[in-house]
C-alpha cells in the first residue's frame, strides 16, 4: 500500500480518472502500527491522522474549520 501512495503516478492516474474537471484527488495516508505509541495503534489516531492532512493541505480548509469550530484554535494535546 505504501507503494501506491508514494508512486508519483498513482496521483496522476486518479486525476486522469476524474469525473468532475472542478476537483482534484488528493492522497493521504496513515498505516496503523501497533509497536508504536498507544494512539498510533487505534483507528482514533488514525483517523485524527487523516483529518489533519485534509485540514493542512489548503488554506480554506484550515479557515472553514476554525471558523465553524473557534476552539480547535486551542488545541494542547494530542487528546483534546
């Protein structure tokens, strides 16, 4: 699988695949790894994994999200 996300082609092929012209796919990933830390063993880490680099990969998301919730502008811990 690891294959797949890092080939440069994977994300070239999906676009070529697209229905609407207006979007393009974007690529995350996250492996569970259950001799890691404690979250990096759970589907909670992994789907906070996810969020995170849907929310990192634009600006607009990163704005849509503080704006419909003020208090992820506090966030301390990998648990709150």
């Amino acid at each position: 699988m690891k294959f797949l996300t890092d080939h440069p082609n994977t994300l070239e092929i999906l676009n070529q695949r697209k229905i609407s012209s207006q979007h393009d796919f974007m690529i995350s990933s996250r492996f569970i790894w259950s001799s890691g830390l404690p979250m990096e063993a759970k589907i909670k880490g992994c789907l906070c994994t996810l969020v995170y680099q849907l929310i990192h990969s634009s600006s607009e998301n990163s704005h849509a999200v503080l704006q419909k919730f003020p208090p992820a502008q506090t966030k301390d811990t990998t648990s709150d």
